[in-house]
C-alpha cells in the first residue's frame, strides 16, 4: 500500500479517512479563517525554479548541517503538541522515524510522550521545544530534564502565549478520549484500529507537564489551562534568563518580523526560526516564505536562518533553501504520515521529500544542496 503513496497529499488523503475526524481536524486546521494557514502553501507556488541543462548531475548530495550537527537533507520534524492523538506514542515513532533518517527531531512541551519516555526507545539526541510557563521552577525542571535525556539543542517558541482560536476544535467539542456520541461510535466501527490506539495513548497524556495539568480532558479546559499557565507576559528579558540557563544551541521560533530579530539575537539566539506557527495562531500574518527575505536580511549572517509553514514537498524546501534559508521545519507533512501508517508513514513522508529534492536539484543543474541559492529561481518570482 506505501508504495502506491506519492505525495504528501497522498498521506493527508489517507489520514483523513483513518484518524478519528476530530483528531484530524485539530493537526489540519488554522486558526479563524485559515487564510495564513492557506496562504503559507499558496505562495510557495508563486516561486518558479530557473530549469539548467547541459550538465553533469549523475552524483548529487543533500547532506548538509543544522544547528551545527550533520543531517542527510536540511529538514527538521516541527514541535507537533499532542502528537499521541494522531498515533500512539507518536512522538516516539516520529522521533525513530527521524534518527534512522539522519535529521533532527524536536519534542514538544505540550507532547504525549515524556521526554524520558522518548529518551528510553530513541539513541541519538533530540531537540527539545519549550513553551515558557509562568511558573519558572517548573521551566527550569523542563530545562533540567531535557539536559538529562541528552538533548543539546533548545527550541524556545515566541508565537504561542495565547491560543489562535480554530473553529474546527470548538465544532467538534475536542477532546481525548472523545465522548461518546452517534457520530464517534460510527468512527469507532469504521476505524477501529485507530481508536484503540488513542485510547491505549491515555496512559502517557501531556508526559512533560504532567502534575501541572490535572482536569484538563478537552479543548475548553485545555485552553483555560493555558490561559492560566502560559506567561502572556513574556518579554526579551525572559529569553535572555532561559538563554542563562542552556548552554547549547538555542533556536527561537515564531520570528515573522525584521524588528523582532536583533531583539531576539541580543537575547542570544544562536538560530531562529521564521514561523507563524503553521498559520494557527495569527491569522492574517503574512506567509513564512514571503517574508523570508526581509529576515535574511535583518539576521545579516549573525544567525543561522530556518523557515516553516507551508511546506509540503522537496520541492518547497529547496525554495526555502534557495532563497536563503539554512534548514526547514515540517509540520502538518509528516504528522499525515503519521496518523495514516505510524512510523512507517514518518519514514515515507521523509523519503519522498528526498526523492523530489534530489531529483529536483538535478533538474536545477545543482549537484549540492550547499550551493543551491538565489540564482536558481527566476527572480520576478522571488517578490511577491
Ligand atoms: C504545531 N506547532 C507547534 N509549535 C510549537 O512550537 N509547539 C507545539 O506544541 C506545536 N504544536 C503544534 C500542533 C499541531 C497539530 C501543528 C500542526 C503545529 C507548530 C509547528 O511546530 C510548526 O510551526 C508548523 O506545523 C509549521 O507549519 P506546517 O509545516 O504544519 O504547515
């Protein structure tokens, strides 16, 4: 059946029909009208690749760094929170599915399994994702825990102090395990595999924050949680106490405007990540990719540059990568792997992603994904 899978597309398909609709619903939506969810992929389209022929592509490379470790293409599995509701123990399959690949994964505060439980079924080290809660003992207990399941690299998200409100999770009344009702019993008869595997997910819910999230069990509860834990009043000065604290690579996620980033290099990000969250919190923000270009130009080399949203081939990660950035995050790609098939699914996702940079980047006339860059797309594409 895999071998008949030929897209990312393919894999949303198919996870559509296996993953109970509400689950689904909650990785594949926005926030209110989705038009900077939508818009994230749209503008990839609006990029055209410069077509060279005439030379020789027999030997070509995606191996490359980020964050200063070797990967085998620059592509990086997003935070994805409650992964467990797509697949049990997604976070571990995903995490697996990563280290046998080459790249890097990174385990979400708001994950299903623990820290310690992906430290236990993973060898290679994995970055870890912080969101900042106002009890700063308890970050620092995540910072410790992370160091001591071997994670070097720290990913602090910006973006996500208050939660983008997605209409899908309110109409569907979100919640793990879902209530009974007509509609989830007719889901339980048609994807019975799938629903087993929710439920057997509930021995390990939220295994970062655990002690920290008695009572929440839907998306109301999950959402004044939030409200009450998150720290709405997070400021620069923040990151410069949690940067005091990691020794390691600390990449910061959610940068969308020129202005935030000398603000978020003097707080002492080694990276940053242009991110709208997948278009779930803001919406209405410009796309990643369209603004890529002004933050290259504000990071001025000081800062490796990554980019997510949108992406959903290796086609757009070389756009990405041409018009400047050093590594892309996927989020959604690989979570449709995910939900459809496990870990084989994650496995899938990734290859084909090489499979279209390699093939592409032959058709580019590039034979190393280091020297893929500006002069491979048509430039009146580049602007939007
Ligand atoms: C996310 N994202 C996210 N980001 C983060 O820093 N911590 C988190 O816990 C989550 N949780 C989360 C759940 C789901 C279901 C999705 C789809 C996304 C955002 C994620 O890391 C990344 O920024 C986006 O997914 C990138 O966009 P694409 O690739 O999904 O279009």
């Amino acid at each position: 059946m895999l071998d008949k899978i030929c897209s990312v597309e393919d894999f949303r398909t198919l996870a559509r029909k296996r993953v109970p609709r509400m689950f689904y619903d909650y990785a594949d939506a926005g926030s209110w009208t989705e038009s900077t969810y939508h818009q994230n992929e749209r503008d990839f389209r609006s990029i055209h690749f410069r077509q060279r022929v005439g030379i020789d592509i027999t030997n070509r490379t995606t191996t490359t760094t980020l964050a200063g470790e070797d990967v085998t293409m620059p592509v990086a599995l997003a935070p994805v929170g409650i992964a467990g509701m797509q697949h049990a123990d997604g976070e571990i399959l995903a995490a697996r599915a990563a280290e046998a690949f080459g790249i890097p994964f990174i385990l979400s505060t708001m994950s299903t399994c623990s820290l310690e439980d992906v430290a236990t079924h993973t060898a290679k080290p994995f970055w870890f994702q912080l969101y900042i809660l106002k009890d700063r003992s308890f970050s620092e207990r995540l910072l410790e825990r992370a160091r001591a399941a071997g994670c070097k690299t720290l990913v602090v998200t910006l973006d996500l102090t208050l939660l983008g409100q997605r209409h899908k999770d309110i109409r569907n009344n979100l919640r793990a395990p879902p209530k009974i009702t007509p509609s989830t019993l007719y889901q339980f008869i048609t994807r019975p595999r799938w629903c087993l595997n929710m439920i057997g997910t509930g021995r390990r819910s939220f295994g970062n924050v655990v002690g920290h999230t008695q009572g929440v069990s839907d998306l109301s509860s999950l959402a004044s949680w939030i409200t009450e834990q998150f720290d709405a009043a997070f400021t620069w000065k923040d990151l410069e106490w949690i940067r005091t604290r990691w020794d390691g690579p600390m990449i910061v996620k959610g940068i969308l405007d020129p202005e935030d980033v000398p603000k978020a290099i003097d707080a002492g990000a080694d990276i940053i990540v242009v991110s709208n969250h997948g278009g779930r919190q803001l919406d209405g923000a410009p796309s990643t990719i369209s603004v890529l270009p002004s933050i290259l130009e504000a990071a001025n080399g000081k800062v490796e540059v990554h980019l997510d949203g949108g992406i959903r081939s290796g086609q757009d990660v070389l756009k990405a990568i041409a018009l400047g950035a050093k590594g892309v995050h996927i989020g959604r790609a690989y979570i449709y792997g995910l939900g459809a098939c496990g870990q084989a699914g994650v496995t899938k996702t990734l290859e084909i992603i090489r499979n279209d940079l390699t093939l592409t980047m032959g058709m580019l006339g590039e034979r190393d994904i280091n020297q893929v860059g500006q002069h491979n797309l048509v430039s009146d594409s580049v602007q939007k």
